[in-house]
C-alpha cells in the first residue's frame, strides 16, 4: 500500500481526486488535511466533511491556514460557485473536524509512520510549507509531494500563472527549495487530462446517484470553465479536472510521462507573480528539484476515472 496525507481545498476537482484515492485499494489514506484555496477555510472544510460523509469513509480531517503566506487571499467562485461544488449538495457532515490543527496532525501522522508518506496537496500549499517551515524534522519522513499546480507554459489566473501557484507563491517557493521530492502536475498535464461532455453523458448513464451527482457537478464546472476568455477552439467541450492528476499518477504512473527540471517561482513580479519557471533548456545549470509532468495517455486516465466513479458509486 501507498501511504498518503491528502491536502486538498474542495472545489470540483478536489472532490474527484479524493473519489480517485477512496476508489483505489493501493492508497492508504491517513489523513486529509483542508486548505483554504477555492474557497475561504469554512466553506472547504464543510465541503470536506459533507463529500466524505456522503461516500461514507471515516477518515482524520484536519482544518489548515485560514489565508495565505503573504498575499491576499483570492478564491476562485466563479470557477467553482458561491458554496464550491457547484450546484450539488452531497451531505450534512456527520464527520467533524480534528481537534488538531492540519500542521499538528501532519506533523504526528509523518513523525509516527512506519515508512516515508507521500504527500497528496491540490491547493495552494499552504499548509505543507508551514509544515516543512516549521517541523523541517518531517522531512525524511515524507517519500514525495505529488502537487496539482503551476504550468511550464501559460497559466488561468494570469497569462503565465496557475490558480494554486497564483494564490501562494511564497509557500510554493517553500516547498520547492525543501529538498523533498516534488512532482507537479501542471496546467501542462492537466489540460490534457480533459474529460468530454460526451463522456460527461455516459459518466451520467453509470445511473447510480453518485455518478449524477458528479454528473451535475461538472455541467456546472464545464460551464464556469467555458467563460474563461482566451480558450483555444475546442476548450470548451474539455471538462478540466487538474487535481485527480495528482492521484492519478501515483496509482497508474505508466499513464504520465514527465521529466526532472529546475523549477522556481515568482514571488515579486508585478505582471508574472506565481509563474512557475521551469528550466527546460537547463541553462541555470541548477539541480533538479522536480518531476515535471508533461504528457498524459487520455484514454487510460478515462477509464481509471470512470472506473473510480463507478466504484465510489457502489458505497
Ligand atoms: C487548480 O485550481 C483550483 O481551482 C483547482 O481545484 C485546481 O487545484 C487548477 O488550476
Ligand atoms: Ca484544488
């Protein structure tokens, strides 16, 4: 089995990769910990708790930093709607928040392992980078950090920004410069992890609950996706779900090919903040510190995510 702590800020696309991560045997999920991210840290720590309540799994869920490092917090509404899953309401929380705090309690899982852990983060870092900041004793204990963020080329928050690296360069510069072992599935990969709304129908004709609850989470998703100016011809019949990429290339790894690069952030630019720089002609002549994921096998990442809604759907 995988070890993992997942760290996610749900949003549409959280709630996928955590149905990814409960539908696949290989995990071990020893906590989740809540980002603020998609939203403001009430609203993704209710969403955690109703999502994991709906598909029944008892799991620690520890609420993080209510804001990031230095910035203002920016959420992203308008992507994800006022509550953050759209239009769906999954479940009253039965499942309550840890008394821990997200650092405390990644703290104790990672320090009590019996081997390395892999950190699963899908939002802005925040959390993980207080983590390594504050207990860098953690770091032998975590095998790898798979993060669903940045973009080697282009961005969705600005021409050359992504959402999660926009929200808190300075905690990506963190954890980019810990020594620890990072793999980034950026816009580069997850663009091209896209689902069809023809697919999006036969995902719907799974006919259990689940699958149209999810069904209708992503009609809302594909839509708010579709207002984003500047879409290339065809980008608005491509259901983006960016974060089940981090899940995904943890128990099929053989569906993603990717490269080690030098990467670093932009903290101060007053046009490019959160870009993250990737140093494909390795001319910095600066170590690696990630593995860059650039290519996915489509027809393969469908069918693990069809088989994971199917799955969750039978609980
Ligand atoms: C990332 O930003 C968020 O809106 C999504 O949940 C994902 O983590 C995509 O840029
Ligand atoms: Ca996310």
């Amino acid at each position: 089995k995988i070890p993992v702590i997942i760290d996610c800020d749900p949003g549409i696309d959280d709630t996928m990769m955590l149905t990814l991560a409960y539908a696949r045997p290989e995990l071990d999920i020893k906590l989740v910990t809540v980002e603020a991210g998609n939203l403001t840290i009430d609203k993704t720590t209710y969403n955690t708790l109703s999502f994991l309540t709906y598909i029944q799994k008892e799991v620690e869920v520890a609420k993080g930093i209510e804001q990031p490092m230095f910035r203002k917090q920016e959420v992203a509404e308008d992507i994800h709607g006022e509550g953050g899953l759209g239009n769906v309401k999954w479940a009253d929380p039965v499942l309550q928040a840890s008394d821990r705090t997200a650092i405390q309690a990644m703290c104790d899982v990672l320090m009590n392992a019996e081997e390395p852990i892999t950190i699963v983060a899908t939002g802005p870092l925040t959390n993980v980078a207080a983590l390594l900041f504050a207990h860098p004793e953690v770091k032998p204990f975590i095998k790898q950090i798979s993060w669903m963020g940045g973009a080697a080329v282009g961005g969705n928050m600005s021409t050359v920004a992504e959402f999660n690296a926009y929200v808190d360069p300075h905690a990506v510069e963190l954890v980019f410069r810990s020594g620890v072992p990072i793999i980034m599935s950026g816009l580069d990969v997850t663009h091209k992890a896209y689902i069809t709304r023809d697919e999006m129908t036969r995902l719907r004709n799974l006919g259990t609950p689940f699958a149209e609850k999810v069904a209708d989470m992503m009609n809302f998703y594909t839509f708010t996706q579709s207002q984003t100016p500047f879409n290339p011809p065809g980008f608005e019949e491509q259901i983006r779900v960016h974060d089940v990429c981090a899940v995904a290339c943890l128990v099929e790894p053989e569906l993603f090919k990717g490269d080690d690069y030098f990467v670093e952030v932009e903290l101060n630019g007053s046009l490019t903040q959160g870009a993250t720089l990737v140093d494909f002609a390795k001319k910095t002549g600066k170590e690696p510190n990630v593995h860059v994921l650039h290519t996915v096998n489509r027809d393969g990442f469908i069918d693990l995510f069809f088989n994971a809604v199917t799955t969750v759907g039978k609980t």
